[in-house]
C-alpha cells in the first residue's frame, strides 16, 4: 500500500526548515531536512523522497548543483526555493529540470500548494494518491474514511480514523500530545491536549478485542506510537 508522501526540505535556514515542516505535516506529509548540500545529496540517496524542496543557497553544494545531481539518478519533482528575484535563478533552475521555484519570503500556505500541485502533475494519469496504510489485519482508508481488521469494518469516528491512518503511517515514531493535536485537529486548535489521550483510549477500546501484531503503544513521559508487536507491514 501507498504511504505518506516524504518530502525533502534542504535550506541553510533552520527556521525555514522549521515552517515548511510545521506545514508540510499538517497535510500528512513525511518530512526530512537538511542544511548543508552534502548532507543533502547523501539523505537523498539513502531515502529517495517522493518531492524535495531545495534552496539556491547551501554550504558545500548549492542547489543547482544538487538539482543537476538528482536529475542524473532520478526524475522526482523538485521545487526551488530563492532569496532573489533575479529571472536568472528561476530560469537556470527549470533548465536544469526544477518542476517550480518559489521566492523567499514566501507564505507558507503557497508552499503547501505549490508542493500539492506538482505532486498531482507528477501522478501517473488517470490515477489518485491512495490514503491507504495496511499492517497484518488492519487496513486504513483515509480517503472513504473506513478502517477493516481481519476484513470486518469498524465503527470509528473521522478523527479516531484520522489519528489511527496519522500513526499508523509512521509506524515505530514516537509523537507529543502537541504534535498530534497539530496534525489532527491544526495548529489553530485551542483546546486541551486530553483530548488526545479521550481519542486514544476510545480507539484503544474499539480495538481492543481486535489487535493482535500491533498496538497504540504509551511512551511515558512523552506522547504515543504505533507498534507492529509481530509479522511485517505491509506495502
């Protein structure tokens, strides 16, 4: 099954890092950063990601460089950020095989688009990103907004369904109240962070009878995972 999409985020700039991540997640993306052009080139071979949003300006190599290095291995979509507003940059880099820049400063919720927008040129035609994730006896559909184990549907609630498809695709990482409340109810939300661990206990007591090699795992201290307790996931 298909999983999130995983974004690559290279800038010298921790705090553009920090805003394109912070946006990126709130739509389900899966994101990976990095400031220096090496660090970058070597990420992207380990990880291949499924888009990478790369500045001009880097420590070792700068972006066209990197940008003429991915198009040698791979032809993934990549979005071009710049301080300048020299058409010399914006051109270089399409030449180059960027599929869109965007000038710093920019909004972050046109990064957002511009990031959903190339990723839907760069699908295959006549198909649709799934918002499907499936381990040993669970499958869940973000996109109708079921969740089957065993094939037998499950009554949930959309934010339940939500917050199971959230972990369930980053099996294994560890998530604060904080950063679930901003993935699932938004960064605006202003409620209690209880309300997770309410929404967490509910899918514990629907699942319960259910589970059997994988688990919404407690990491005292510090917030919830989801673990695969035996078998594999599958993809």
């Amino acid at each position: 099954m298909r999983q999130a999409k995983h974004i690559l985020v290279v800038d010298d700039d921790p705090y553009i890092c920090e805003l394109a991540e912070l946006y990126l997640r709130q739509e389900m993306y899966t994101i990976s950063t990095c400031q220096d052009g090496a660090d970058a080139l070597e990420s992207f071979r380990q990880i291949p990601p499924d888009l990478v949003i790369l500045d001009i300006m880097l420590p070792n190599y700068d972006g066209f460089q990197i940008c003429r290095e991915i198009r040698k291995i791979s032809d993934i979509p990549v979005i071009m950020l710049t301080a300048k507003g020299d058409s010399f940059d914006k051109v270089l880099g399409l030449e180059l095989g960027a599929d869109d820049y965007i000038v710093k400063p920019f909004d972050p919720k046109e990064l957002v688009a511009r990031v959903k927008a190339v990723l839907r040129r760069a699908q295959p035609s006549g198909t649709e990103p799934q918002k499907v994730v499936a381990h040993p006896d669970l499958v869940v559909d973000l996109a109708e907004y079921k969740v089957k184990v065993r094939g037998r549907a499950l009554d949930l609630t959309p934010k339940e369904i939500e917050l199971l498809y959230f972990l369930a695709t980053h099996t294994g990482r560890v998530f604060t109240r904080e950063q679930l409340l901003g993935q699932i109810w938004g960064y605006e939300y202003t409620g209690d962070s209880r309300t997770v661990d309410v929404h967490i206990n509910r899918l514990r007591q629907k699942l319960t009878s259910e589970k059997q090699h994988w688990d919404i795992k407690t990491v005292w201290g510090v917030g919830y995972k989801f673990e695969v307790t035996s078998g594999h996931e599958k993809h």
